[in-house]
C-alpha cells in the first residue's frame, strides 16, 4: 500500500463493446486512530497524507484545543494495520479532554458516525466575527476553479475532495486532499494552524456540498467564509446564520448563491491605505 495518496491498479475498460486493459490510480484511505496521551478518542477512515496537520486540525475543529501551544508533542507512526497519530497535550488540556472524552469512528462519509449523545451533533459554535474580511465577487467567482487546478490527487483519481484556503488579494495560498471532504478540511485546518495562518484572514474553499460538520468545523476554526462548488443543507444554513459565516454555494465559475451574512461579499475592495 501507497502512503503518497495513491496506488496503481490493472482493470478493463468496457467501452461501446470494446474491452481495453487499463491502469487506473485509486486513492488510499486507511484508519487512521487520534490519540491524546495515550488514549484514543478517534478512529477515521482518511487518506494517509499530511496526517500530522490532520491531527492538530482535528483537535482544534473538536474543541480539544484552542491553539497549537496546547500541545506539547504531535507523532506520526506507521503501522501494518493503519497509521496512529499521537498527540501529547499541556496538562491543563489533558485535564479538560478528560472531563469530555468521548468515542467516534465513522467512515469516510459521515462526519458524525459514532457520536453517542445527540447534544453533541446539535453543539454550539462560537460566533465568528472577521470584521475586515471582504472577498470580491470575482474572487468568488474564481475560487472552485483555482482550487481545481491544484488538486494533484484529485487529478490523478478522480475520486478526492479538496479544502483550499482563499486569501483576498492572493488567492488560494494552501490546498489539502482527502477521500473525506470534513478530513481534508481538517487537514487545511491543521495546516493553517502548524503554519501561524489565521483562518479568519481568509475563506475555506470545498468540492463538496455543505453539511453541518463543515460549518461547525469553520467556527471552531475561525474562518468566517465558506465557498463551495454544492448546495449545503438546512442544518449547516442555520447553524452559519447562528455563528456569524457568510455561506457562498453553487460556485461554478459562472456565478454563485449568497445565502447568509452577505456583507463579507463585495464588488470591489476598496483601499483604505
């Protein structure tokens, strides 16, 4: 097995009649557990790259930490039946991690698999603020399209998701990859965070539709925009009216719709220097 993302695999191809022998790169996705101090709170089905900004990522969109300083030690280790991805948390986390543990595993496709207790799907989010942040709607109109293209992964599987990171005025500075859509958010998150980026500096960029886990995530994070190339549901809709995210669906390249907080969205940046 890859851990680049991707193994190759001989098939046919069945085409008008025709049968054409083919070699085909399949994503990877292998279990990968999250423990704290020793214990593991999370089992996900993930594709096996970037796994400590995974990791760091997961910890901060599930409220075990507030900032990379609560973390003392993050590892990777391989082994023959998934990867484990350690972290080591400032006594005082651990402390409140304890008082909260819980148990997930869930498949790719499902970000709430394996949570015991309803509360915690219907949990609060703080309430994102970002007030400087403007995107144009040019930017908008561009950000699927741009985060397409650097999607190596995707370009030779054709079956990953995408989370990019949107700055105004830059563009997309930083894409990661999964089989998952929230993993790879996760993974954006965490890469933000080990890299001293702000996510309320930007916007979150997805190849998936909406759901709820998605916003949630965002406002654990910090990042006040999410554009997205589907539609998001009514749950995700309501809980980023709630906290305060300017939630952009169906952005194509050839316009988008504007669903909640609006003012973030804007014909032009005006220069205020």
């Amino acid at each position: 097995m890859s851990r680049d993302g991707a193994s190759s695999f001989a098939g046919w191809s069945y085409r008008n009649g025709d049968a054409v022998a083919v070699r085909r790169s399949l994503p990877e996705e292998v279990p990968i557990a999250v423990t704290f101090d020793g214990s593991t709170l999370a089992v996900m089905m993930a594709t096996p790259a970037d796994v400590l900004d995974f990791a760091c990522g997961f910890a901060l969109s599930e409220g075990i930490i507030t900032s990379l300083d609560a973390i003392e030690e993050v590892e990777h280790h391989d082994h023959a039946e998934g990867i484990e991805a350690r972290i080591w948390l400032r006594a005082d986390r651990a402390k409140a991690l304890a008082a909260r543990r819980r148990s997930m595993a869930g498949p790719v496709g499902c970000g709430l698999c394996g949570i015991d207790s309803l509360t915690e799907a219907n949990r609060a989010v703080p309430h994102v603020g970002a007030p400087g942040l403007r995107v144009t709607r040019a930017e908008v109109d561009r950000a699927t399209e741009e985060l397409r293209v650097r999607q190596p992964l995707y370009a030779r599987t054709h079956a990953t998701h995408a989370a990019g990171f949107l700055v105004p005025g830059k563009g997309i500075v930083m894409v990661r990859e999964d089989v998952g859509r929230h993993n790879a958010l996760d993974k954006l998150i965490g890469a933000l965070l080990r890299g001293g980026i702000d996510p309320a500096t930007g916007a979150f960029v997805m190849t998936s539709r909406l759901s709820v886990e998605l916003v949630q995530k965002a406002a654990m994070a910090g990042c006040a925009m999410i554009i997205a190339v589907s539609a998001p549901t009514a749950f995700a809709l309501r809980t980023a009216e709630a906290a305060g995210i300017t939630l952009v669906a169906f952005a194509r390249g050839e316009g988008f719709d504007l669903y909640s907080h609006p003012h973030r969205i804007v014909d032009e940046v005006s220069d205020v220097a």
